[in-house]
C-alpha cells in the first residue's frame, strides 16, 4: 500500500475532518457517502428490484386465469388456445424477469462497492487523525478488522441484501394486492397474520441487539490480541508460547461463543415463527377457501390464485429472514463505525485554529514546563509528572536522565501533545502549546525513539517522510526538478544520520523497499539511523532524542552525535536527549535528573558530578574498562580488518571427544519447500469441509434434520390441493378440507419448535465453527518460519484482517443462510419425487431446464469465488496499510502525516472499486435463476395442457403435476440469491486451508514421531553450539548477511558479539534461534545438528530476551509466565526483584494481576524491558540470548536498575551458556569471549583485555 510518490489529488473525504453529526437510523448511515451517482444506481436498482418483485404474484394471476380455463369445461381446442396465450405470455415476462433482476444486481453490486469505498475511507481518516487517548482501548487489530470485516459486512448489507430485500419485499406487497383484488374476504383473514409476523419478529430482533453489541466489542479485542500475536511472532515462537497465547485467543472466542449463545436462542425463535405462520396460510385458505367455494361459488382459480399469493408473500417474506439479519447486523456495526467517524477528541489535528510563531527565520525557540502535574487516562491516580518545572533553553542541548518511569519521556509525550497536562503549562517561546496550530507546532519537531517505527516502503520514501509539512514536501506529480531536489535532500540526511554506506550497498540503495514489520532483515541500528535521517531531513526547530542512538555502536553514535551539533550550530535548532546511555550526553550544555516525576537535580555535566548526588552515581556505574593512557585505535581499515582464523569441520570435529563427533547427524530433508500448496481437487476440497462439519454431529446434523423435517411436508401440501379440485361433491370437498386444515394446524404448531431447532443448532453450530476456525488459522500461521512473515503481503494487519474476513464467511454462510438453503433444497427435492409420482411425463420435460439453472448457479459461484480471490488482496493491503500506520500511531502524528495517509490509501482503495465493477456480471446469473421459473412454468403449462387434452393425464394429476413443479423452480430460483454467500464461503474456507497445508521453510521434524511419547532427544544439555561454515542469505538481499562463519561457544561460556550496526550479529542470533536455517553449512548443539532437533524441544533450552519488549494484553503473571504453569509466586517474585521491576509490580493496585494494558503502552520503556528480562529469567534455560545492548535494553534502564540487572544476569550466566549483543564496553567486557562482527564475518575475537591491546576494530565500534 504504498506508491512512489504521495498523492495530493483532490479528494474531499481526505481532507475532511467529520461529517455532520448523523441523526438518523445507524443502517441508513452507510448512505451518506452516497454520491450523485450512486443515488442513481440506487434509484435505478430500486425500481428494477420492484418490478422484479412484483413479476412473482403476476404468474400467480396468470395461473388463475389458466386454472379456470382448464377447469371451465370449455373444448380442447380452447383450452390449447388459452395455454398457448398463457404460456407465451410467461416467456415474455421471463425474459423481463432476467433483465430486471440483471439489472437491481448489477446496479446495488456497484453502488454498494463505492458507497463502502468511502465509508473505510472516512473510519480510516477519522482513526488516524484520533488523539493518543483513543488509542489507548484501540488497536490496529480492531481497526484492521472493521476495515474489511465489518466493512465488507455492511457492503453485503447495502449491496446485495438490501436488493434481495426490496425485491422480496415488493413480491409481498404485490402478492396481497393481488390476492385482495381476486377474494377481500380470503385475503383479509390471511393478511392479519402478516403484521402479526412482524410484530413478533420486531420483538424478538430487539432482545439481540445487545448481545450484538457486545459481540462487536470482544470481537475487536480478540483481533488486537491477534495482531499482538503476529506481529511478535519472535518472542512467541523463541519462548513456545504458542499454546499459551491461543488459549488467551481462545479466551475471547468462548466470550464470542456464550453471547453467541443468545443470537442463536433469537435466531431460532424468528425461524420458528417464521415457519409457524406459512403453516396457517395453508389452514386459514384450505378452510376459509373451501367454505367459499361451497356457500358463495367463489372461483377454484381465485382461491388457488389467493392462496399461491399468500404462499409466495409468506415465503417471500420467509425467504428474506438471513437478509434481514445481516442488514441488523450491518445496523450494530454502522452504530460503531458512526461512533468512531464522528468522534471529536479532546486534542484535535483537524483543528485549523491556533496561532504560527515563526516561519523560516532563524529563532531559538525556549521550552519551560511551569508546575506541570499529569496522570494517563488509564491510570488517573498515578502521577507520571508531579508539579515539574524545568527550562529547556532555545538552541542547546538539553539532556534529561533518569530512573525507567521517571517521566522523561512523558515530557516528550506532552510537548508533541500526545496528551494535555492535568494541571500547568507547557510553553513554547513563551506561548502555552494549547494555543499553538497543532499541526504547526508538531511540524517544528522531529522525534527519534528507541523503537523507530519505519513503513512498508522504499528507504527515499521512509526518509522523505520527514519533509511532510515542509515547502520541500513532495506533490502527488513531481517534476524532475522537484524528485532530485528530494533526493538529494534525503541523501545528505542519509549521510548527517550515518546510514548512507550500508543504504548504498543494498540491492536497490535507497529505492530499496523495507517492511514495516520490526522481524525484517534490517538490523535495529539501522533502522534507528534511517529514523534518524527522516528526523534531521526537515531541519527541525526542536530535535527530540528518546533513546534515539541506543542501537547504535559508540563509534557511529558519535559521528553522528557529531553532525547533529554541526546542525545545532547552523540552524539554532533545539535538541532534547532522553538517555540511559550517560556517556552519550557529556556535552549537554544541561542536564536535567528526575525521579518519580520530580526534578531532582539540573546543571552541567561537571557540576551535577561535583555535587555528588544521583547523577554521579549513575555515571560512575557505568564507567566501562579504557584504553592505556595515550594509546590510540589504529585507523587503518586494512589493519583493523584482521580475520580470526575459522576451524575447519575437520578440525571442529577433531577438537571433540570421539564420542561426541559420532553423533553428528544429518539434517533433516531438503527445506526447500515452495510458498504455494497445490491446488485441492474439488472432490478434496469438499471431503474437508464435510470432515469439519462431521466435528459437531449434534449442532450441523441436528440442524439439518431439522430443517429436513420442517419443509419436507411442503412438498405433500402440493399433493392435498388436489382435493380443491374436485366439485363433484360439496361435502366431501368439506370434509376433506377440514381435515388437512387441521392437520396442517398441527404441522404448523409443530413446526415452532423443529424451526427453533434447526435454526438453534445451526446458528449454534456456526459459532463453534467460527471458533475452531480462527484457531485453526492461527495454530497454522503460527508454526511457519519468521521469513514468512517478513513478506509484506504477511504483515500482521493483513493476517489478522483476513482471519477474521475469511472465518466469518464461513462461518456466516452455515448459520445464516443454510437454514434457507436445506428449505429451498428439501423443497426441491420433495416436490419433484412428488411429480414424478404424479406424473413422469410432465415433471420429466420440466426438469430440462434445471441442469441449465444449476450450471449457471455454479459458474456463478466459481466467477464470485474468484472475484473474491481478486479482489481480496487490495483489501488486505488496505487492512494491513490501516494496521501498520495505527500500530505507529505516534510515530504518524510526529511527522504529521494524516493527510498524506489519506491521499496514499486513497490511491490504492480506488484500484479496488474498479476491480469490484466486475462483480456486476454475476448479476447475470441471478438473473438466470429468477427468469428460469417463468420459463418453466410456460413449458409446464403448454407440456401439461397437451397432455391432460390427450387424456394421458387427470385434472387432478395436471395441477398437482404443475404445483409440485413450480415449487421446486420457485426453490431452485431462492437458491440464487445465496450464491455470493457461498462464492465467499468456498473462498474463505479454501484460504484457511491454504494456511494449515503450508509447510515452514523451517522444518519442525515430522520424524520426531518416531520418538516415544514424552521422550526427548535431548536427555541432557550442555550448551555447547558449533558453528561450522555458516552461510545465511536472505531472500531480499543478494549479498549475505552472514558468510562463512564458524566458531564454538563452549558450554557455560558467556560469549558476546559486537560491531557495526547491520553487521550481522542479529542474524547469528536469529539462525541460533532457528528463526533462519543457515543457507549452507551447519549448527550443531551438543554435537547434534540442530535441525536433527525437534524444535520444539530445541528452543525450550533457550531464553530470548528480543530488541523489542513485547508484552500482550493481559496480566503481569500471565505476560511473565507465558502460560508455565509449574512458576510458584517465590519464583515470580525472585525473577522480578532480581529485574528490579518488584517494587513497581507491587505498587500497582492488584499487583501481579494488574493489567498491563494495550501492549502495555503507559509503562515506560525500561519498566517494560525489565518485565521481559524477568520472563527470561523465569524459563531457567541453558543458553540464554540477550539481543542488542546486554539486553536489549539496559539502554531502556537507568544506570542504578541495570547496575543491578547486570549482577543478576552474571549470577544467572552461572552454569549456562549466555550469548549477547552489544555496543558498549560497559556491558560486555565481563565476557569470556567477544567476536567483533563486520559485513558478515568475524573480524576479530577475544577477551575484553586482548581486544583492548589489539587496539583494532573493537575499540573502534564499542
């Protein structure tokens, strides 16, 4: 989802702020995006699907008129002359019947696809353009879900739904005006219980809105969760988590399933009455018909004229009970969606209001916090900031230190006003920010954090990012000049940020595209420089640092420290360091400690270490080991650049006790499998989803036969109007008559509850189904490769986005719609077994046409299902283009980005409504299905005349014959109108699929089932990992990122890696980790390849701390034991005391049971790195992996907490093998070994002494 270039078209809904406030019913509100067009489509649709509609009950006329020519007594000859008028004029209204029909499908198909176009549009910019305080209980799950979950429900409710609807609808009121016209008194008493159905089915829609309600919430916070999941699938995978966080998924789903409950409870209890009264129409006009007939002469071809009216109309009205549904439910998540798009908040970007300081002159531009207190709105009785009041002067450099939830960065969050302060002021210049422009004042500002958010995009467009809101932002169509002064300018930020060599030696260089997603082949330090870059290309007034050089080796920081002074120096600029790394902000001009919220010092960098205080103890806890005094690093690459020597497999092998070379196995078989699955056969592809149907026998066979034993006795109904018929005697037409009536009483009354059932237990069914679904979707994505997920058409919004989309339409099409499928299909079925018993001749001839209907229902099918295909990537893209840019909410807001977004997405969400015009030629095969019952009715009526005027069949054979087979074209025609659903169940279902048959490129080990149960491979670890020529090569880039590496890490060794950002030490972990299978050469552990190790098994002897804290919605018990249960509350609290997270832990109200919130963004980085340091602690594992700076982040602790961590963790190493990455001497010169990695090799090795005297690259990068 993203271009070249940035659109600036004109496209009002990008640049609007809110609609006026909506007033009217929550469905109708899709209709306000509706454009002059569209109202014509509408309009243009609504009078074809009446006209269509009304088509029905003209053949019930028409079939009067054609009975009492039969029955009338007239000669041979005129009854053929009155068929053949009849039969003539049902063709030509067939023929009307396809237009018609063509003509509403195609018209609702396109309008709808354009109306929902711009109703995602609108929620996107209404979300994006939200304040920090929304997105506090939002997520990009949810968002990703409503944009083409919901969204593509209320597409099917304002396109074909609302269609089937008015269509129906108008056969209704036809059919009883038609009705009324033949007989007033027949029809008034069977008109009564129409409203009486209404009512009733009013009532009962309304005791399921709430529950709607609520489905809609926890269905969103289960997608979160999901995203949460995907997106960290690292951290998941390297702790096993996988059962843990699909039980927590799991969690919500059984929430889903309970509501459930009660829609299905409703859903029954609207089929029961639904079916109940069709059954009176049946008693009222046998027995209220019958006595008319005999006390008043009325007409047999009026009462059958009056009745098959009122069947068409009840079942019209029958038929149309799933559409309703879907247009409720569409109703509950219109209410969402208005509540979204039209809510203001409290700290407004679309606000046009607010005063401009400055322009382009040069000023020092002062900051001063004035008394200011504030509290999150999650946390309103915890001060994050207590009454501060500090200066930060216009042109320097502020530095502000701290312990982790000090509240430094909550300055940063207020300044770029995330959030407003509960109580003072923030002045800019000497002006509150409140009364500033927003988008101006955070246009002055440019932001560097610890986890830089980068998008899907190339690297010149990550970069120019940053020129957004500049006169250099560039236009929707730049001319040349216009893109090289862009590059140019993206190159010299390149080059200030220190990221422009490894940019040129990318594939592409800076047209490279790089992936949102934080598992990508970039390294963190890389990352953090390009994010540096996009910062400095504005030349901001004010400069923000939070953690902003943490990934960074000491030697590029400097340099780069270095070029931001230079900037400094030439622009006045403003820059604020937010660090835990003291070394770094030596040359502050100020320095300012806090602690709980609260300054506690302020000065210079040698005043705050004369006084002795905080800031002195920070600083000398971090004083790392130094070079001999006057000894200076070579600078000469070439000296620098001086290989260890890598043994050999001979060697390595030899070094080892014999015993221990003879376990050496193979790996396991070739890993090169191919992305795509063959495609399942038909014949397969169904065997499947019988199977999981077979799962709930009770819900989907239970349902079935009951549904099987409601319509079944339409088809007998078609028999017993035979006695109607037949007036040779009054009495026995009566007497006849008054019993089916009753009997029919019965089956109606009886019907109330096998409808209940069956619509219980299918709408039951469907939401187990739903369940099992979703976590069959994600157990499979689950078990592949990180690689996998690193594909930008894999993000975790796409993901998450089409799990939700494909499970629902499933799951959707066996609750909703099968009901009315197995009563159109049991009716078809029944009724032609009934007409063939009557009469084979007739119903033989009828049933020509049916293979034609049924060919163009499955082609139909087939056409939808690939429309679907087609156009199921551009919404993913969507979703996944709403996921990313909400999951870097702040990081959009900074850059001031909102209508760019807009601009950008509108681009590519236009592609997909052309894509859905086509959609309109399935309308063609609706219209076939609707046009085939007038045609198959001229052949019946023209075949059965011929034969009952040749004496080959009775009266009573030819109109059972006929009604019978009318029947079954009137079901056949209903099963049309399903069509799309089952277009998107096929589709949905064959996509799950699709994931579970996926093979990972890493292979888990099939032959680990010749294992015996509970065995391991392993019976005992050591920690011993062997390199042996390792080569790894990423499938985006040509060059390896590891090559030719081979070492050992000898069992309890504490190894760490160091070196240039992008260098290859990550990797290393990753293929450790078994996230990546080296390209050639092998791993071993113990003297087995680890491959030849299940792995599952393999990574239980790890322990991952990651460069990114992850933690999930949930508790801090449930984030820190990850699902172990054997953890007892001593060991909790040992692993976080010795974290130094305790004391926080337990000043929360509920303690470890304390929520940490969405993905717990109100701690602050250091407390959320140390909850993961204590995870890690907790796994007791044999090699322990510690990525990017000791962990990832002591630079996320202050000195004090990572002093402390730092003894823990060298305590901990005791007895296991402890692999790290780092940066500073500080952190890794206790190691026992330290492999200096560059451009994919080992440079250099040793201890920290032998490094320091070889005086090379290592002094250099740490």
């Amino acid at each position: 989802m993203s271009g070249t270039s940035e659109l600036k078209t004109a496209d009002p809904l990008a640049n609007t702020t809110r609609p006026t406030k909506y007033k009217g019913p929550a469905y109708f509100y899709p209709f306000t995006y509706a454009d002059r067009s569209d109202k014509i489509l509408y309009a243009i649709g609504t009078v074809t699907a009446i006209v269509s509609g009304a088509i029905l009950p003209v053949l019930d006329l028409v079939y009067g008129t054609w009975t009492t020519a039969v029955v009338g007594g007239g000669s041979n000859s005129e009854v053929r002359r009155t068929t053949s008028t009849v039969a003539g004029a049902c063709l030509g209204i067939g023929v009307l019947q396809f237009i018609m029909s063509a003509a509403f499908g195609c018209c609702f198909s396109i309008a709808s696809a354009r109306v929902t176009d711009r109703l995602r549009r609108a929620y996107l910019n209404s979300v994006i353009h939200q304040d920090a305080e929304f997105f506090e209980n939002v997520g990009p799950g949810e968002v990703g879900t409503r944009m083409i979950k919901d969204i593509a429900s209320v597409r099917a409710a304002v396109g074909e739904k609302l269609s089937i609807f008015i269509w129906s609808l108008s056969t209704v009121i036809v059919a009883i005006i038609v009705s009324f016209c033949q007989a007033p008194r027949v029809a008034g008493v069977v008109f009564s219980l129409i409203p009486f159905t209404f009512i009733i089915l009013t009532l009962i829609g309304h005791l399921s809105s709430r529950a709607e309600s609520q489905l809609l919430v926890v269905d969103g916070q289960a997608n979160t969760l999901l995203d949460q999941i995907l997106g960290s699938i690292r951290v998941v995978q390297s702790f096993a988590a996988e059962t843990f966080l699909a039980e927590k998924y799991d969690m919500y789903l059984q929430r889903l399933q309970r509501l459930g409950k009660w829609r299905s409870l409703v859903r029954g209890l609207e089929s029961g009455m639904a079916n109940f009264v069709m059954g009176l129409v049946y008693s009222l006009t046998f027995w209220y018909g019958s006595r008319l007939i005999v006390s008043e002469g009325l007409g047999v071809g009026s009462v059958l004229t009056i009745f098959w009216s009122m069947i068409t109309a009840i079942y019209s009205f029958v038929g149309i009970l799933p559409h309703i549904l879907a247009i409720k439910d569409s109703a509950t998540i219109s209410a969402q969606l208005l509540r979204d798009i039209e809510r203001i908040p409290k700290i407004d970007i679309c606000r046009t209001d607010g005063a401009q300081l400055w322009s382009d002159e040069k000023v020092n531009v002062d900051i001063e916090l004035r008394n200011v207190t504030f509290s999150y709105p999650s946390r309103p009785d915890h001060h994050s900031l207590d009454e501060v009041n500090m200066v930060l002067e216009g042109g320097k450099v502020t530095a502000l230190v701290g312990e982790s939830g000090s509240g430094k960065s909550t300055i940063a969050a207020l300044l770029l006003r995330y959030y407003d302060p509960s109580d003072g002021q923030l002045l800019l210049s000497g002006h509150d920010i409140r009364s500033l422009n927003l988008t101006w004042l955070r246009s002055q500002i440019s932001v560097v954090s610890q986890e830089p958010q980068l998008f899907t995009a190339s690297i010149f467009e990550n970069v120019a990012y940053g020129l957004t809101g500049t006169p250099h932002e560039l236009p929707s169509d730049p001319s040349e000049a216009q893109l090289q002064d862009a590059r140019n300018r993206v190159e010299w930020a390149l080059k200030q940020a220190q990221a422009w060599d490894f940019v040129c030696n990318l594939p592409e260089g800076m047209d490279t595209r790089v992936s949102s997603a934080k598992t990508g082949v970039l390294s963190g330090g890389q990352r953090q420089r390009i994010a540096a870059a996009r910062a400095l290309v504005r030349r901001p007034r004010i400069l923000l640092l939070d953690e902003g050089t943490s990934a960074l080796d000491s030697e590029t920081e400097q340099k780069l420290m270095k070029a931001i002074h230079e900037e400094q120096e030439e622009t006045g600029m403003t820059t604020i360091l937010i660090a835990h790394r003291l070394s770094s902000i030596q040359n502050a001009d100020r320095i300012i400690a806090m602690r709980t919220g609260k300054v506690v010092e302020q000065g210079t960098y040698q005043e705050l270490m004369s006084l002795g205080g905080i800031f002195s103890t920070l600083v000398r806890n971090q004083t790392p080991a130094t070079l001999p005094i006057g000894q200076k690093s070579k600078s000469s690459r070439e000296q620098c650049i001086t290989p260890t020597p890598s043994p050999n497999l001979s060697q390595l092998v030899q070094s080892r006790p014999e015993s221990q070379a003879s376990t050496i196995v193979a790996a396991p078989e070739s890993l090169e499998r191919g992305e795509a699955i063959e495609e399942k056969s038909p014949a397969g592809f169904l065997g499947r989803f019988i199977k999981m149907l077979g799962r709930y026998p009770l819900w989907i066979v239970g349902g079935i036969v009951g549904g099987i034993a409601v319509y079944v006795c339409f088809s007998v109904k078609c028999f017993v109007l035979r006695t109607l018929y037949v007036r040779d005697d009054d009495s026995r037409l009566l007497r006849e008559t008054r019993k089916w009536s009753f009997w029919f009483l019965i089956l109606a009354i009886t019907n109330i509850g096998t409808s209940f059932i069956s619509g219980f237990l299918l709408s039951a069914g469907a939401d187990r189904i739903d369940r099992r679904l979703r976590l069959v979707s994600l157990v499979s994505l689950l078990k592949q490769e990180v690689g996998y997920f690193e594909n930008q058409d894999n993000t975790s919004g796409a993901l998450t986005a089409s799990v939700a989309a494909h499970v629902n339409n499933v799951a959707t099409n066996i609750g909703l719609v099968w009901q009315q499928f197995i009563s159109s299909t049991v009716i078809l079925v029944g009724c032609l077994i009934l007409g063939f018993v009557l009469s084979w001749k007739l119903t033989l001839l009828s049933m020509l046409p049916l293979p034609f209907i049924f060919a163009a229902a499955y082609y139909n099918i087939m056409f939808i299902e690939g429309h679907e295909r087609q156009v199921q990537k551009p919404l993913e893209e969507a979703s996944a283009f709403a996921s990313e840019h909400v999951d870097a909410i702040q990081t959009v807001a900074a850059l001031g980005r909102e209508e760019a977004i807009m601009r950008q997405f509108h681009k590519s969400a236009s592609e997909h409504v052309v894509k859905s015009k086509n959609l309109a030629i399935g309308a063609i095969g609706f219209g076939v299905g609707n046009g085939s019952i007038l045609f198959l009715s001229a052949i019946i009526m023209w075949w059965g005349t011929t034969l009952y005027t040749r004496g080959q069949i009775t009266l009573e054979q030819l109109y059972s014959s006929f009604e019978a087979n009318i029947l079954a074209g009137y079901a056949a025609s209903r099963i049309f109108t399903y069509i799309p659903d089952w277009a998107r169940m096929v589709h949905g279902f064959r996509s799950i699929c699709e994931w579970e048959d996926r093979q990972p490129e890493v292979d888990r080990l099939k032959s680990t089932r010749l294992l015996a149960p509970g065995c391991k491979m392993l019976e005992k670890v050591k920690g011993e990992l062997v390199f042996n020529s390792c080569t790894l090569k990423y499938a985006s880039r040509p060059e390896p990122a590891v090559s030719d590496v081979s070492f050992i890490i000898k069992p309890g060794q504490s190894v760490a890696f160091c070196g240039p950002s992008g260098g290859g030490k990550s990797s290393i972990i990753s293929m450790i980790s078994r996230f990546y299978d080296p390209t050639t050469g092998t791993i071993s552990l113990d003297g087995r390849d680890i491959r030849s190790i299940p792995l599952e098994e393999y990574r239980s002897h790890l322990a991952l701390v990651s460069q990114d804290a992850v933690l999930y919605e949930g508790t801090f018990r449930e984030n820190l034991t990850l699902g172990e249960t054997s953890v007892t509350q001593d060991q909790l609290e040992r692993a976080c005391r010795d974290a130094s997270v305790l004391e926080f832990i337990q000043s929360l109200p509920e303690g470890f049971d304390t929520s940490v919130g969405l993905k717990g963004s109100q701690m602050s980085g250091g407390q959320r790195q140390r909850l993961c340091i204590a995870r890690a602690l907790l796994r007791n594992p044999k090699i322990l992996l510690l990525i990017t700076h000791l962990i990832v982040s002591t630079q996320a602790l202050d000195a004090e907490s990572e002093k402390s961590v730092k003894q823990v963790l060298e305590q901990a190493s005791k007895g296991r093998t402890t692999i790290s990455i780092a940066h500073r001497l500080s952190t890794i010169q206790g190691a026992d070994v330290i492999h200096v990695v560059e451009e994919g090799r080992i440079v250099e090795s040793g201890n920290h002494a032998e490094l320091l005297a070889l005086n090379g690259r290592y002094v250099n990068v740490s």
